[in-house]
C-alpha cells in the first residue's frame, strides 16, 4: 500500500511502489493521486536519487533524494507556466475547469481536505483547445471517407451524440456540411490538375456505366497515367450525369465533358468502355478520340470491352449452361453448412475417409463468380464424403450423381484460367498492360483447343465460352500485342510464338506483320511530336549547344533555328537509318525474372531510347479493366444508391472523386 509523504509546504506527494533493490523502502505505499502524474514519470538516475521527466519535453525535476521525497509545486509550475506547453491556452479555454484552475494556482491542500479529495477525486485528461472550424472539417472528412449521407449530421441521434462529447458545438446543417465537401473537393482537385499537368506521357480513360433507382445513368472516368515519379496511378476524374445512358452518344459526350474538364486535348490516349457499344457509339468515340489526338493512329487505340466483364460474363453463362449442376451442389453445401448437426456429421465422416480438401466448403454468394467457383471446387473436392453421407443420413437427399461431379470437375478446370487472370485484375497492386497478353492469350489457345474436342461435353461447354472471349481478343489483341513488345523479356518474339500457336503457321505471318507495322506507325507519329523531338535534342545534344554558347554568344540565341537545321539532319541523315524502336527490338532479350518492373527499366534506359521510353508509359498504362480491384469478380450491375441519386450531379461528383482522392 503507498503513503502520501508530507512536505514543507504541507502537500502530499505520492511515492512509488518500492524497488526491492532499493536501500530506502517506505512501509506503505498509496496510489499517485495528484494530476501532475498525468503528465509526468519518474526515474532512477542514480542508486540513491529520482527524477520526474515530463512526457512532453523531456526535461527533468527532482523527486526524492535519499531518504528526502520532494513536493509537486515545482511540477504544477512547469505545466502551467513553464516552457512546456500542455495546457494551450486560447480566449476559448473554460479556465474554469478543475485542471486550468489547478494549473494556473496550486492551492495548498491539508492533509485532511488531501484524504478527501483522494476519496473522490477522478482523474482529469489535458484540456486542448476547442476549434469548432476543425470539428467541421473532420465531419465532412468523415462523411467523404465512409460514404454517409450528407443529411446525417441532421439527424436527433447524431446531433445528440456530438453534444454530448463537445457541448459548445454548434451543430452544421445539410447545406454546410454540403458546401465543406465540395470545398474539400474543389481543393483536392486544384492538387491533381498540377499532377495531370506534369504527367511526362499521355492519359488513358476506362469509362464505367452505372444505373439508377431513376432513369438516367452515371458515367465513371477514370484516369491511369505514369506520373512523374514513374509510378502507375488510377484516379477517378469525372463523375457525369448522363440522361440518356442508352444514346449513341452517351459515352461520347462524357468524355468530351472530362476533357475539357481537365484540359486534355492532345493527352488522350484510349478509351475502354464496360459494355459492349453500338457501331455508331464505337465510331462517335474513335471520332472524339482522332479529334483530341489526331496524330495517335487516328483513333484506333479504341478498347471495347472490359476484361473483368468479359470474364464474368463467360462464368456467369457457362454455370447457367450446367444450372442444374450447379443447384445440386449449392443444395448439397446447403445442407450441411445450415445445420450444426449436419456440419458435425459431415466432418466426423470427413474424418473417417481421410479426405484432404484445399478449400473451405462455405456456400457460394451468387453475386460473385469467383465465390461459385471455389464453392464448386471445395465439394468436388469431397465427393465422397457426400456420397457417404447420402447413404448415411436419411433426411439427405438429392446428392450430385458421378455425372454432376464430372460436369462440376470440367467446368472448373477450363474456369480455372478465367479465374487466374481475374486475380491479377483484383489485386491492390496496378498491374501494366503487357501482364494481360500472356494470360489472353493462353485462356484464346485453351479454350479453342477444348472447342474442338471429340468430348461432346467439353465441347459444347467450351465452344461458347471460347466464342465470347474470341470476341475480346479480336477487339483488343492489338493493344495488349504492342504492350507485351514493350517488355524487354520478350518483344516480339512472344507474339511470333504465341500467334503461331493460335493461327497456325500460315495466317500467323499475316497478323505478326500487322503488329509490326502498327508499332513502326505509332513510333513514326511519336517522333513527329514536337515534345518528343525536343526531349530527344535535350537529352543527346544539349552538351554541345551549351558548349558552343559558353564560347560564343550566337549559338544559344539561335537555338531554334539549331532544332531546325538538327531535324534537317536527321532527315536527311542516311549513315544510320535504325530508329530507337528497331535498335530496342534488335537487341537480346532480358533474362526472365518473375518480379520485373517493367516501368523501373524504362526509366532507366530513357537516355539509350527518349522516344521510344514515353511511347512505352503510355501503351503500358492503357487499362483493360474499368472497374476497381474490389468489383473484379462482381457479377451484379453497378447502381448508384438513391439518396445519392437524389442529390445535384455536382455534389455527387464531389462526393465520389473526393473519396478516391483521399
């Protein structure tokens, strides 16, 4: 038990429990009760002396020497006047409060009114200013962050609640808190544009439709760029109301509003779109996309479809090809899960059979695929045991036959592809665009090998699956071609390999050369870019023009005319014909490596390749998925909410791109 020991100025000063290796121990020992050891501990300097050490500064007071135990006056001195500033003082602070008074005049206490005052003294924390302008500021952050309505801080139990921690709050209205998010919005944009504005490259657009509880439809546009660090980047630029969701002219006029938005005229790069479009919406698009950037292939950088969606959509039809299939394992794992009888029974068999299983049996949530899949697997997996339980359990019945289990077994086996690349697509990490040509094109050769099958099953589970994604490989194979040539693992060596094995070696030829002469195209367009002549001229021949200025003054005040007469050279140069892109394509192969950073390389060979390395950031940062890491496997449509619905397009747009932001 501790004591309080009295000093000369009668106050009582709590010592600490005894330390057995100390010579001096007090008899009894009582719990600290002064409100200084709320901001202080105390130390052992020496094997006879203590000190009390301020928590905030640092700095050091006497506390017991030898046998001698010190007050807490000069300790109450120190937070309420001294350097240290615990207490911050304002024309706000109630001075009022127990601890401001205690602080600012430490009365003398007897050890009577200290006895009492232990009985029913409660601990008291710091008093820190009160900013009602930061109390708003952490509101609207909070409503941006966790998506709460706007209305919210109306509400009696939320008013209630603020009250009750900070009385003096003045609680904010609808339209306030309204008017902090998009000022916080507003702010948050001014920093991104001066991002945008210093991005070396170009900017590509994904183009993500949700509906409504209404009849008009909202327009995500995402950005993707390598910013000046070399570093991928996604952010969510526009969110735009669109009445006429279904037009030709939907997903046009979006992008027209985010490029003037952003003032990207000649930064645009791609577009991809979630849905299947239209003819006439495909040529609107590519026409705007020609438009903004007309020296860019003339708009053929034009991705139309989503690789998440063409995924999900050929798990989604290929369960319902097998439906029945499908409910009689969902039916099975039902059963079992639902009921803890069922479950004990079911693993006490388990046990007995000795069945190993990699996955989790739980029962699938049918809005994603992927919670299918791993559900069909883990009861494959333990068929026996179902089967057993069948025979063993009366009330169990309607178990998947060897048939069912056959047709559960082919259908994750050529699912098991989709669901590989569909990873990729979902993790945190922004893959660039040359990781998708290997898996597309294995799941484009897989599926049309199993499209030809004497199986008849086989054949008829894949020939559709294989006939949607051929869809997507005629549509975007391009792209994700001269992606794959941008990594210096493989170039085009991997597209002569993997064309031969789709194509065949007769039409193979044909499509390589198509990909060749589209890559030679886009390069010749890059080096005919006045920002891409300009970099080239710094980085190579900058040395000489400071040179011949430091010795003479005409040849920095003509340095235009010098870029002038050094394109005439170039031109007409004939000594060495090879472009950047022929000599990166003539030289050898990188080692494989599985962790490679593709980007990290180009921002090392910038000087050997100065055109060539920002053609690569753009085409290695064209997206093949317009939807976040989270909805990959999501097999339900996008809608937006209806209190969301109900409020301005500007204040749902602020609402939205702020919270990606943050």
């Amino acid at each position: 038990m501790e004591v309080d020991s009295p000093t000369q100025n009668n106050e009582l000063v709590p010592v600490e429990q005894p330390d057995p290796h100390d010579e001096f121990q007090p008899s009894r020992r009582r719990k600290k009760k002064s409100i200084v050891w709320e901001h202080f501990d105390v130390r052992r300097v020496s094997p006879q002396s203590r000190r009390a050490f301020c928590r905030q500064c640092d700095k050091s007071y006497s506390y017991s020497d030898g046998t001698k135990v010190a007050g807490t006056s000069h300790l109450l001195r120190h937070i309420a006047k001294g350097p240290c500033q615990v207490v911050v003082h304002s024309p706000q602070n109630d001075q009022s409060t127990p601890l401001i008074t205690a602080l600012s005049a430490p009365p003398k206490i007897s050890a009577c009114t200290a006895k009492s005052r232990r009985r029913f003294h409660t601990p008291q924390t710091p008093n820190f200013s009160f900013s009602p302008d930061r109390c708003r500021h952490e509101i609207s952050r909070m409503v941006l962050m966790h998506d709460y309505p706007l209305h919210m801080v109306e509400h009696p139990g939320f008013v209630s609640f603020t009250k009750s921690l900070q009385p003096r709050l003045d609680m904010v209205s609808f339209k306030t808190v309204q008017g902090d998010c998009v000022a916080t919005y507003l702010t948050a944009k001014q920093t991104l544009q001066k991002v945008l504005e210093a991005v070396p490259g170009r900017i590509c657009l994904t183009l993500d439709l949700w509906t409504s509880c209404r009849s008009f439809g909202y327009v995500f546009l995402t950005g993707h760029f390598v910013d000046s660090d070399w570093k991928v980047q996604s952010k969510i630029l526009n969110v735009v109301m669109e009445p006429f969701p279904d037009s030709d002219t939907a997903f046009s006029r979006a992008v027209a509003a985010c490029v003037s938005d952003w003032s990207l005229e000649g930064k645009l790069f791609s577009v991809t779109v979630n849905q299947p479009l239209s003819d006439a919406s495909v040529e609107n698009l590519r026409a705007l996309l020609s438009l903004k950037n007309p020296l860019i292939l003339n708009g053929q950088l034009l991705v139309g479809n989503c690789l998440a969606l063409t995924l999900g959509k050929i798990a989604q039809d290929a369960f319902s090809s097998v439906s029945g299939t499908v409910k009689k394992v969902r039916d099975s794992v039902k059963y079992v899960k639902t009921s803890e009888s069922h479950e004990d029974k079911f693993l006490e068999l388990k046990q007995q059979l000795q069945v190993p299983c990699s996955k989790v049996l739980a029962l699938d949530d049918q809005t994603r695929w992927n919670s299918t899949f791993d559900m069909l697997l883990a009861a494959a997996e333990l068929k026996e045991v179902f089967s057993c339980l069948d025979t063993a359990d009366p009330d169990y019945s309607g178990a998947p036959s060897i048939g069912d289990w056959k047709v559960v077994e082919t259908l994750c086996t050529y699912l098991q592809p989709l669901l590989d690349t569909a990873n990729i697509l979902a993790s945190p990490a922004v893959p660039t665009t040359n990781t998708f040509f290997h898996e597309a094109w294995k799941i484009q050769l897989e599926l049309a090998r199993a499209a030809a099958s004497d199986d008849p099953f086989i054949s008829s589970l894949t020939k559709s699956m294989q006939g949607k994604f051929d869809t997507y490989w005629k549509s975007c194979c391009f792209i994700l071609a001269i992606a794959v040539v941008m990594d210096p693992r493989f170039k085009m060596k991997l597209v002569e390999f993997s064309f031969q094995k789709i194509y065949g070696d007769e039409k193979a030829p044909e499509y390589v050369k198509t990909v060749d002469e589209g890559l030679h195209e886009l390069f010749l367009e890059y080096t005919a870019l006045p920002s891409s002549l300009s970099s080239t001229l710094d980085n190579g021949n900058n040395g000489t023009v400071k040179a011949e200025g430091r010795q003479g003054g005409d040849a920095a005040d003509n340095g235009h005319a010098l870029m002038d007469f050094d394109m005439y050279i170039k031109q007409t140069n004939s000594q060495d014909p090879k472009t950047e892109l022929d000599q990166y394509l003539e030289d050898s192969l990188l080692p494989r490596v599985h962790e490679f950073d593709v980007v990290g390389w180009w921002r090392l060979n910038k000087e050997k390749f100065p055109t060539l390395s920002k053609m690569a950031l753009d085409i290695l940062s064209i997206p093949v998925c317009t939807v976040s890491p989270d909805s990959v496997f999501s097999t339900a449509r996008k809608e937006m909410d209806s209190y969301k619905s109900s409020l301005r397009p500007e204040t749902v747009e602020a609402l939205i791109c702020a919270k990606d932001w943050l």
